[in-house]
C-alpha cells in the first residue's frame, strides 16, 4: 500500500502489517517499523535517483538522502539496504 508523503515538515511514518511504499519528501521523515521481510520500499523521486545517497545514521538506523528528501528508517542497516538496492527502491515521478 502507498504510503502519503510526510509533506514539507519532519515526521513520523509508520505502515501496516503487509508491503508499504514510503515516499520520500521535503524534509526529515522518520520510518518506525520499515520491514524487509514484508516488502515495504521506498519511493525516491525520479528526476532525483541518482543523488540517492545511504549511510549509517550515528544516532540510530539508516540515513537516506536525496535532493531535499531525507529519510532516517530504524531496523535496517545502510549494508543491508545496499545489498537490497533494486528490491527496496523505486522510482515515483514527483507531482
């Protein structure tokens, strides 16, 4: 299920029980429970995919920057995402 982008602020964004898609926007979002075993992903711009940059969060989780886009996601590492890279990333066009 596709998840709202958190708008332009910094917030906190949580999914369901099964795959959740997380849009990545304006701002510092939070993912809480963001599961590679249920399939969740997350969604980078198009126009912005390839600024898409993953690194290890020094207060916890995993940062994920791109363009004005930031994400911290807790429960997975920056090594475990990258070996992921094409199942947890897709491209969205921005509207």
């Amino acid at each position: 299920r596709a998840l709202p982008e958190g708008g332009s602020g910094n917030n906190i964004l949580a999914g369901g029980k099964n795959a959740d898609v997380f849009i990545i926007s304006i701002g510092i979002d939070t993912i809480t429970d963001f599961s590679l075993e249920e399939g969740d992903q997350i969604a980078v711009d198009a126009d912005k995919f390839s600024d898409l940059e993953i690194l290890t969060n020094p207060l916890g989780g995993t940062f994920i920057g791109s363009g004005l886009g930031q994400m911290v996601v807790t429960g997975i590492s920056a090594t475990t995402m990258e070996e992921n890279f094409e199942a947890l990333f897709v491209k969205h066009i921005a509207k």
